[in-house]
C-alpha cells in the first residue's frame, strides 16, 4: 500500500509539474474542486516555511520509526498495518518532493470550503493518521482486554 501511494503521489505532481504553469487552475467543478499547481515550502497549512532541514530530518525519522513498528506488527492487526503503510508512502512522497525540489508540490484545492491546496501524500497521511486515532480509541488495551477475559473467566 506505502508503494501505490508513493507511485500514485509522485505520478500526479509529476503530471502537475509538466502539463501546468505555477498557480494555473483548472476548474474540474467550477467554484468547488479545482487543479491548481502550487507549492509549500512548509508544513501543514504553509506553517514552518523555508524550514526543509528540518522537516527532512523529522520525515526520515517517522519513516524508520514506522518502517521498523510495521515489521514488528502483527498480522492480527491489518488495519494498524494500512494505517501505517498509507502514512509511510504520504510520508516518502513528501520527502522526496521535499529533497529534490526544496518543496512539496500541491494541486488538489477544494474552493467549497477554506482549506489550504494538498496533494495525494497529504491524502494519504491524513487517512491514514485518522484510521489510527480510530483504532486506539476502538481498541482496548491489553491490560483492559487481559482484565476483561480474567473477569469473564471469574464469573463462570
């Protein structure tokens, strides 16, 4: 899953970049989704700008961080894995953008509500972050899971 987001977010920047000027829009649904070739030099919603040390350094430790958890994960835990693996490709695509370009290339703009232009890497990781809060909040802990069987076990 890490390798079809990587392929798909680096396929459509690549297609951004070459078919479109900086800041040309193409209205797919006038008013409420346009392409529009952009870039961030930042984080999130343009905060940090002219700050790619530093975002290269934490990406690459989030990458080996989740590379290494995702190894260790077990099988009985797929969303977790997509969770992860969606996160890592977001991750990577952004970083590669982020080392060869100097920034992060965006075109997905949504003009119905305020919200800053993003990509598919951006996509990936929001999904991907939103999966996990929905699962550690879903999910008991072990120790609630070990006390629940143990309390099930008492009771018959």
């Amino acid at each position: 899953m890490a390798l079809v987001v990587l392929g798909l977010d680096q396929a459509t920047k690549w297609l951004v970049v070459r078919n479109m000027n900086l800041f040309q829009t193409i209205p797919l649904w006038e008013g409420v989704f346009h392409i529009t070739s952009h870039r961030n030099r930042g984080a999130a919603f343009g905060i940090l700008q002219n700050q790619q040390w530093l975002f290269i350094v934490i990406t690459i430790v989030v990458v080996s961080g989740i590379t290494y958890y995702l190894l260790q994960l077990k099988a009985s835990q797929p969303l977790m894995s997509w969770s992860l693996a969606l996160i890592l490709g977001g991750s990577i695509g952004n970083l590669i953008d982020r080392v060869r370009l100097g920034e992060v290339v965006d075109f997905l703009d949504f003009r119905l509500i305020q919200y800053p232009i993003f990509n598919v890497a951006d996509s990936a990781i929001v999904v991907g972050v939103g999966i996990m809060i929905f699962l550690t909040i879903r999910q008991p802990s072990e120790k609630e899971d070990s006390l629940t069987t143990k309390e099930a076990g008492d009771s018959q």
